[in-house]
C-alpha cells in the first residue's frame, strides 16, 4: 500500500542526476523509469521512490499526484 509521505515525496523529490535532472519525480517519464527496471534501480528512497513512481505510473495513478506538487508560489 502506498504511504501519505512517500506519495508526498514523489510529487516534491527532484531527480538528483542523469539526463532528467530536476524534474520532479512523478515528471519523469515512464520509459525512463523503464530503463532502471533493466539496469537497476539507485540504492536506497531514491530507489524505492522511482520504483512506487514506475507502479503508480503503470496503473495510471499519476493524476492523483498531481494535486500534490508544491505550487510555484508556496
């Protein structure tokens, strides 16, 4: 099941590296996420929150992310 706070990060977390680097987490496209299912995933939340961003994707949940995002004004 997903938790409220990780939900909150995936719709806060910037991606830290690589060619997608600061899109938020739920941003980042599902190919791409795709790719880290063949090559592995990063170790740690990092991981596991691209990981549950890749499911929520698939099962195309990302709208209820969405509302979640900090607004540009906060």
């Amino acid at each position: 099941m997903f938790e409220k706070e990780d939900l909150l990060k995936i719709a806060r977390t910037p991606m830290p590296f690589g060619k997608y680097q600061g899109r938020l987490l739920i941003d980042l496209p599902e190919p791409y996420l795709l790719w880290f299912v063949d090559r592995g995933f990063p170790a740690g939340d990092l991981g596991r929150l691209m990981q549950l961003t890749l499911e929520i994707k698939i099962n195309g949940l990302d709208g209820l992310i969405t509302p979640l995002k900090l607004s540009q004004d906060s």
